[in-house]
C-alpha cells in the first residue's frame, strides 16, 4: 500500500485557500466513486482534478479529501480540508472516492485501501462518527452498486473491530503502517519541496512537523499547518540541538532528525 501526496500527482494549485475542517463539526465519512474508464490512476486523478476546477467551477479543485485507486494506492485529496463533493455536508464530513466505476467488481487490494483511510479518519475525529454513501443524500447512482453493498453491508462490522486486532484486520490495514506509509509519503515531498516561510508548503507535512516539535517541547504553536513565525522559531531551536544547519528550513535532514527511522 503506499500513500501519494498532491505534489507526486501533480494537484493543481487551488485559486483560494483550502478550509480546514473543524473536528467538532465532522460527523461522519461519505463514499463516492468517481467513475471513468480504466485508465493510469494518476492520469485518471489528474483529470478529475481538471475537471471539477475548470468546468465544474470549484475553486479548491478536486473535491475529494481521499481516494483509493484499484491497486491499493491511497491519494491525497483535499486531505482534512472542507470538500466539495457532497452538498450541504462538505462541512461535516470526509469524503472518500474510489478512483474508478465501482458498478463492477472491486478489488480486495481497494478495500483495504478503503478501511485504511476509515481508520485514519476514526482516528482523528472519534469512532463515533457515520459511514453512509452519497446516494444515501441524493439521487445518483454514486457510488456504484458493489461499493455501496459493500459499505452497507460489510464495513460497519470490520469497523466495529478493534484496529489494532490481527485477527480482524488484513496486515496491510495495521495503523501503524499506515502511519508509516504517511510519513514516507510526506518524507519525499519534503525532499522535493522543504518547508519554509513565505512558501505554499504541504499543509499535512507542516502539521506533522508542528506536532512532533511541540511534543519535543520545541513549542510550534497551533498545530494548523501554517508555516509561520512560530513554527520557524520551533524549526530554529531544534536546528540548534541537533548541530543542524540553523536556516529554519525544514528539509530532509531536519525531518530525518525529527522522525528518526
């Protein structure tokens, strides 16, 4: 399973900033599949991408916060970002795609790459939270016949689970090595794009930054994925006990010193 960040397929930059979704305010994961003939993921992504900025009219793009292609590759989306897939719930809910036309057959490897992203979401915002389809809020056939037998009739009991339980989970689903795979994921678009000030840096990259320092007691602030004059004070100080170069860029010494393998 690996994890594809927005740099690595290429995302178009959003015309305004994306808004944070509020973990108060999340009520529950909506399921959607995007359709389109079975072609490369990335090209696939990219041009959904594409099409919900220019034709669709959305300013942030994409309007997914996470997707799963056939293969088990997990994509970044709009992330934990407002999306803009389901109306009047684009507020209150993560939306989850299937890169793909879920009316057929869907891949195991898909999936788990599903139940993943649920785990991750359940982790940030609580196991309380719903999973419901978008035909559950509208009429459309989103997302496909086997996806939404799937979600309604298998997911609630592989989430009422514990995640941590092997006997429950297949290996490819154990959430720390989809923390890992995160965090490899963002390693490499930090080695191709380090974090610094007056940039438009990766958002989840920051936060994992931000949180790691305040947890060494370097106090980055808000953990809110804005690299601003805090976080660079933070980035210093750590630079300074680890005989890093004390530029306040975060680049791939700096995140290999605060994520040690």
């Amino acid at each position: 399973m690996r994890f594809v960040t927005r740099e690595t397929w290429d995302a178009i930059v959003p015309r305004s900033q994306l808004r944070p979704l509020k973990d108060s305010k999340v009520k529950g994961i909506v399921v959607h599949h995007t359709t389109g003939s079975a072609i490369e993921p990335g090209h696939m992504i990219g041009a959904h991408d594409r099409y919900h900025k220019h034709t669709r009219g959305w300013a942030g793009g994409l309007a997914y916060n996470w997707l799963v292609s056939a293969d088990g590759r997990i994509w970044e989306g709009r992330g934990w970002n407002q999306g803009g897939a389901t109306k009047n719930w684009n507020d209150k809910s993560v939306a989850v795609a299937y890169l793909g036309d879920s009316n057929h057959q869907l891949p195991e490897s898909a999936k788990a790459a599903l139940v993943t992203v649920f785990d991750a979401v359940h982790a940030k915002y609580g196991r309380d939270l719903w999973i419901k389809v978008h035909s559950d809020f509208k009429a459309t056939d989103c997302p496909g016949s086997e996806l939404r037998e799937w979600v309604h009739d298998e997911v609630p009991e592989l989430l009422s689970k514990p995640i941590s339980s092997a006997s429950t989970r297949p290996a490819t689903t154990n959430q720390w090595e989809s923390l890992m795979e995160f965090l490899r994921g963002l390693r490499e678009a930090v080695r191709a794009a380090p974090l610094r000030r007056w940039r438009r840096n990766n958002q989840y990259a920051v936060m994992v930054v931000q949180n790691a320092l305040n947890a060494k007691g370097f106090q980055a602030g808000k953990v809110d994925g804005k690299y601003g004059r805090r976080t660079k004070r933070a980035v210093l100080s750590f630079q300074a006990t680890q005989f890093l170069p004390r530029n306040g860029i975060v680049g791939i010494g700096t995140w290999d010193s605060l994520f040690p393998s």
